[in-house]
C-alpha cells in the first residue's frame, strides 16, 4: 500500500517506474524465433 501510495502521489517516482527498461527484453522473442524457424524450414528463403 505505501508503493501505491508514493506513485500516485510522486510524479518523478511514477514517471521513473512507468519508462523503466524491461529486464526480460521487449517481448517479441516468440515472433523472432517462429521467423528463424520458418526461414530455417523453408532453406533460408522468407516465408510468405
């Protein structure tokens, strides 16, 4: 409760939590690797 409490009433500290970087990347990992695989599979080429 005193979390909340601080960011809605601290700006800075809202803005600092709202635009921080994400650890876990930027959550496109399972496009990327269906893309590899279908190139993978398809010997290379882009898929359609």
């Amino acid at each position: 409760i005193d979390n909340v409490t601080m960011l809605l009433s601290d700006e800075r500290a809202y803005a600092d939590m709202a635009n921080a970087a994400n650890p876990y990347g930027d959550g496109r990992a399972t496009e990327r690797i269906l893309d590899a695989s279908a190139r993978f599979l398809n010997g290379g080429e882009e898929s359609p």
